[in-house]
C-alpha cells in the first residue's frame, strides 16, 4: 500500500471515530437534556398541584387514641408550673419527641421573665378574729388530694396579687365583680371602700375582677366559684373523684395579670439584651390589693360571718345552702384578715418549635401550637392540646415520609412556657420574630384546652376561615349517619339555623392572641365541646368545665371520666390535622374574603344600632364608615371573581393572589389605634372590661367608653380619631386585595 493509500485510509478511520464520538455526544446530550426537560415538568407540576382529595383517609388510619393516651399520660405524670424544674423537663420532653418523630428541624428558646408564687412555707389564708383581735378561725387555701395516685401541686393562689394582709369589719358581697355589680351596692347605701369584698367566677375574667374591686376602692378580693356553675344539686352524686364536679375545697387558681407577655419588658422580647423596667414602674403595673381564691365550702362559712342583712337580688344568687346577702358588719363585731404571701420571682422559661419543611414555598409557615405549662397537673388544660400537638407531630411527619403528604408550606408545632401567667411564651416569641412572622406566616390553629365535654366540635375563627372549617367537618364523618358538621349544626346552629355557630371574637384567653393580634395571621381557637341540652351545666358557659385550674385536673379525670377510649380525643385530632393539612397544601389559599366582609356588615349593624344615636349627639356621623365597608364588599366580591377565573398552571399569578389572601388581615392592624396592651387589629380585638371576650371596632367602643366617663374636648376628638383609623383600616385591606396597578380609592 502506497503513502497515498495509507494517508486515505488513516483519515477514514479517524472520521468514521470521530462521527462515532459525535453522534455519541449527540445522544448523550440529548438524553441528559430530555432528563432535564422532565425533571423542570415533574417539578413545574408538583409546585402548582392542588391538595390531595385522599389525605384524610391517611389521616384518619394514623391519629391513634392509644397514642394520645400515652402521651397525655406522660405530660401529666408530675405537675409543670412555669418557672419549675418541671417546666424545663417537660420542654426537654417535647423537644426529644420533635427529634425522635425525626422533625425536619427543632429548637428551644429560652426567656427570662418575671413570674409570681405562692410562699413555700405558708399557706395563704383568711383569718376571722374577735373585736379584740383574737383569732377565732384560720382558714388556710389547700386543696387536699382525693386521688391516692396523684402527685401534689401547687399551693391555691392567684399570680402577681400583691402581697400582704388587709383587715376588715366588713365583708361584701359583689355578685361577679362588675363595675354594674358595684353599682347595686352603692344603691343599697353600701361602701366596699377599704373593706374586702368576696365575689364569685364567671361572666369576665379574673384580673378584671380584681382591677373592678380596685376600681371601686377595695382593700383586697376573695374569689370563689361557686356550686351553681362547678357543682349544682342535680350533680351531688358526681362530685369527683366519682364524677367531674368540683368538691367542696376546689379551687380555681389563675393570673390576675390585665396585660399580656413578660411585665418587665412590654412590647419587646425578655431575653438577654432585652431592656427591663425598673421595679417600681414594674409594680405600678401589677395589681394593687391582695387577692386570693377559696373553695366555696369557706366561701359559705364566710357568709355566715355576715350580719343577717338585706338579701341580694335573684340573679345574685348561687346554690350555698344559705341566704345570700350584700354584706356588711360582721356578726359580734369580729374583723377579717387575708393573708397573701405571694412572691414575685425572675425566672427561666421555654417554648419549643418542631418544623416541618414545605416543598415548595418553605418560606411559608402553617403554625399549630398550644401552651405547655399547668397550675396542676392540667389534663385538661392544656395538656390534652399537648398530648395532641405530639400525636400530630408523629402522624404529619411520618405520612411525609411515606410519600402520603407533600406539603407545600411548612409546618410548625409550637410549644409555649407560661401561658398561665398572661400568654408570656408566646408573646416573647412573637415580639422577638414579629418581623420574619409577619412577613412569612399563613394561619395559626391553637389547640389549648381540647375536651371540655365529648358531643360536638366547637370553633373560634377569624372570619376567612369560616367556610373553610365547614367545608372540612362536613367531609369528617363524626358517626355512621352525622358528619361532624351535622352534629356541630345541631348542637350550636347560628340565628338562622343554616350554619353552625363560629365567633370571631377571639380574645386574649390563649396562645392565639398574638398570631392574630400582633403578628395579623387568621386564626382558629377549637375544641369539643358538651351536648348544650346537658341537664348539668345550664349555668356554665360552654369554653369552662368544673375542674378548671384545680388539683382535681388529673388523668384519671380524663381516662376514666370524661373519655375512656380516647375517641373524642382521636375525632378532635383528626380534624385539626386536616385543618392542618389543607393549609399547607391546597394550591389557593382557603381564605374567603367574602365572608370577612359579610360578618363585617353584619357587625356595623349592631355597633351602629348601639352607638349611632350617642355619637350624632356628639356631632359624629358614621357615613365613611359604612361607605368603607361597602367598598369593601364590592372590592372583595370583584377579587373573589378574579381568583376564580385564573390560570392556576401560571404559578406567578398563584404566588401573588396568595400574597394577597395573606396580607388580608395584617391590613386590618395599626399600632398607633389602641393606647392599651398590644392589641392592634382594628376590627376585632379583647374587651376593655373582658379579656376573655371581645368587641367589634374595639378602639372605637374603649374611646366611646371613655368619654362617657369622662367627657371631655380630647376625649371627644379621640373618638373621632378612632373611627378614622378603622376606616384607614378598611381602605387599607380593599387596596391590597386590588389588581397590582389598581390605586384608585373607591370602586
């Protein structure tokens, strides 16, 4: 073969190498990119699925009642007071079950703040003495255990009643401890100025009863609860340990606290470089006269003390075996003293957070939470919400693992320390994140005290979440022929019997009050509740039970009273995480803002049928406020329109109608509207004289409030400057919910 020859083949050779190597490549590339190509879709479908219509079957097979048994077994084994050794183990305890349920991330936070006690050596008490001073009776506050299985507690006492004691020759009598109630006694010709005054629980919270008696000039307070609500006649043969009802020597112990988080360090977070207050501004803070609670077998000797006197009005009277009268001079001229030894103290105390991570926006945070910490051993409050926070933290992140649920957002379980005292866990958490929460959160479901009987579910919501809550106990069977909407409809239905009953004021009784108030997150407080037909409990409110705060809170209250085989714990479990699951999953946000502005119409209704008369005779026309409100029904009816009709594979468009849907409520905050606590959302927010209630346009109603007390030219101007911050309000949540070029005031 000649050099030529050689040369042409050489180079065929390498050309036929060379194609080889590039059709090699050709393919490689082209598979490498059509693997590409597909992952971009797999991903691209994943982020704009809709939730799973077969999620609640996995649910209803992983909630098991024998777990949550266990659970609430091993949190109630000791009592946990906040502050405690206990506080720390318990939080340790939750953290551990975060690790081993293999959360995705844990972590604890710890807060110094300051938190109050009952002496370790002395027991408060009340003391009846001769006109000589010589002490004839000595009732110390105890609760004696009645359960041989049962671990003691802590002394009955009420947190941050000051400290000391107050003689009296007169003992009164105050019904509930309402400023109306006081009134009745000035009526009758009677001064509780410098006297201590004995009332009894229900209607309001009990730091305001104790800020009224202060009011009304009050040298200290007794509080009792009394049989008529904790242990009718009807129910003598259920008195616990034999059945729920409180015995004689009960006691409700609580925090008297009027304000909410740390004390120290109002409005920013208790931790180390957080600024304190000086003790003696501190102290001008915290109530002013002793109080303390008693059970009402002492309430009832106390009674007999009294002079025969005039006797109160029907609606005054409780079920003691006796006259009630309004008080007055002591029988014999004998003096009573109460003796408070309570001790404020600094302490350390915990909240835990389990997170679980969304797949596709992890950024967005769908949070559960309860409190952790008890006065006792708390079965009930609010240690069967912890007992179902772990259950849900297990059952959520194993169907994760399993394939069974792709959250889009993430998921956070949230424990608070001392809660108690005046929601301070929570509170300090909040304030120290408040930024990053309200930049990124989604809804807030608290889950506190989740038996208070085992009928129906019951709900406290922000008004988004009103249709979304049906739509999901309507898909939850609760027995083989009533879903848990059914029976939720029968047992509270609204005015027009269509729906069941869902208020939307909230309060500041739990955990829920910052996410909503501070953070501008909706909302949803739940539990189950009593049969509202129960014979037993006409005279008790369905958000309270016999046993609250006591030492007769215990498990065998639970496992062996209340519900034996855990099933309503399970049901009550399976909806929540539902609640849950659709939050983090469902592509739309289920928020109808719709429904906001239905309720808020029907709300203006009933303010303007109350207030308008008095505030036109102040020369103050609600006109912009009820024009607001219109546009807001129009504004939310067109943007309902809008999102219905999207293009829900476009995920941009998803992404911004949700940022939308998100930042509906936080319009409704503004912190420069209210002068009191930290309570910022504009439209619905704690009560002035309850904070365990609520009232619609609340800056607005305090103003009102205050100028009748007082009237004056800057009272008068603040109620005006009120009103015009609701509107501002109102403008603001119709401006977001506008398309992005929209800044047109009025539709």
């Amino acid at each position: 073969m000649n050099s030529s020859t050689k040369r042409i083949t050489i180079f065929s050779i390498l050309g036929i190498i060379l194609a080889i190597g590039v059709g090699f490549l050709i393919g490689f590339f082209s598979n490498g990119s059509k693997n590409t190509d597909k992952q971009k879709l797999d991903y691209y479908n994943n982020l704009i699925k809709d939730f799973d219509t077969q999620g609640l079957d996995h649910i209803i097979k992983e909630v098991k009642a024998n777990s949550i048994r266990e659970f609430l077994k091993n949190i109630t084994f000791l009592p946990h007071q906040a502050g405690t050794e206990m506080d720390r183990k318990s939080a340790d305890y939750i953290l551990n079950s975060f690790k081993d349920f293999d959360l995705d991330h844990y972590d604890i936070f710890e807060y110094d703040v300051l938190l109050d006690y009952p002496d370790e050596e002395k027991f408060n008490n009340i003391e009846i003495k001769t006109s000589n001073s010589v002490l004839e009776t000595l009732y110390e506050i105890k609760e004696p255990i009645l359960d041989p299985n049962t671990s003691p507690v802590s002394k009955p006492f009420l947190a941050y009643a000051k400290n000391g004691s107050v003689t009296s020759d007169e003992l009164f009598y105050a019904n509930f401890c309402m400023e109306d109630d006081f009134k009745v006694l000035i009526e009758n010709g009677l001064n509780v100025k410098d006297k201590l005054v004995l009332c009894r629980y229900g209607k309001i919270f009990r730091g305001n009863k104790v800020q009224v008696a202060e009011k009304f000039g009050a040298k200290g307070l007794i509080l009792f609860d009394d049989p008529i609500r904790v242990a009718p006649s009807l129910a003598n043969d259920l008195i616990y340990p034999v059945g729920e009802f409180l015995p004689s020597v009960g006691t409700q112990r609580g925090s008297i606290l009027v304000t909410d988080g740390d004390p120290l360090t109002p409005f920013y977070p208790s931790n180390e470089y957080g600024y304190r207050l000086e003790d003696e501004i501190a102290d001008n803070l915290l109530p002013k006269i002793p109080a303390q609670v008693i059970g009402y077998a002492v309430a009832y000797d106390l009674f007999k003390q009294i002079e025969n006197n005039k006797p109160v009005k029907n609606e005054w009277r409780g079920e003691l075996n006796m006259s009630y009268t309004y008080g007055g001079k002591l029988k014999d001229n004998r003096l009573i003293t109460l003796n408070v030894f309570n001790q404020r103290e600094r302490r350390k105390t915990y909240n835990v957070m389990g997170f679980i991570e969304g797949t596709d926006e992890p950024d967005r945070y769908v949070m559960i939470g309860n409190h952790r910490d008890s006065w006792t051993l708390g079965s009930m409050d609010p240690s069967s919400g912890t007992a179902l926070l772990l259950e849900l933290s297990r059952v959520m992140m194993k169907l994760k693992k399993e394939n069974k649920w792709r959250p889009k957002r993430s998921v956070m379980f949230l424990s608070w320390g001392a809660e108690e005292y005046g929601l301070i866990g929570s509170v300090e958490w909040v304030e120290e994140y408040l930024k990053k929460l309200q930049a990124n959160s989604v809804a807030y479901l608290n889950i506190d005290t989740m038996i208070k009987g085992n009928y129906s579910y019951r709900a406290y919501a922000s008004p988004v979440l009103f249709d979304f809550i049906f739509e999901v106990a309507k898909n939850i069977k609760q027995t083989s022929n009533e879903t848990v909407f059914d029976r939720w409809l029968k047992n509270d239905p609204n005015s027009d019997k269509t729906e069941p009953k869902v208020s939307p004021y909230l309060g500041s009784g739990s955990d829920h009050m910052s996410f909503l108030q501070k953070v501008g997150v909706p909302c949803v407080e739940q539990y189950f509740a009593r049969d509202k037909t129960n014979k037993y409990f006409k005279n008790m409110d369905s958000s309270s039970y016999p046993t609250y705060h006591s030492s007769y809170e215990t498990f065998r209250l639970i496992d062996e009273i209340l519900d034996p085989k855990f099933e309503t714990f399970r049901m009550v479990g399976v909806i929540v995480a539902e609640l849950l699951r659709r939050l983090s999953e469902h592509l739309i946000l289920p928020f109808n803002v719709e429904r906001f502005s239905k309720e808020l119409k029907s709300e203006y209704t009933s303010f303007e049928r109350e207030y308008k008369q008095d505030l036109l005779e102040l020369n103050i026309k609600l006109d912009q406020l009820e024009y607001s409100i219109q546009n807001l029904t129009k504004v939310s009816a067109d943007f309902t329109k809008r999102l219905k009709s999207i293009d829900k594979t476009k995920y941009h468009l998803v992404r911004m109608y949700n940022d939308q849907l998100r930042n509906f409520e936080k319009a409704f905050l503004d912190m420069s509207g209210r002068d009191r606590n930290s309570y910022y959302h504009m439209i619905y927010a704690p009560s002035i004289s309850d904070a365990y209630g609520g009232d619609v346009f609340p800056s607005v109603t305090d103003a009102i409030y205050d100028y009748k007390k007082n009237p004056s030219k800057e009272l008068l101007e603040k109620i005006k400057l009120q009103i015009s911050i609701v509107i501002y309000t109102i403008q603001s949540a119709c401006s977001v919910l506008k398309e992005h070029f929209d800044f047109k005031r009025y539709v």
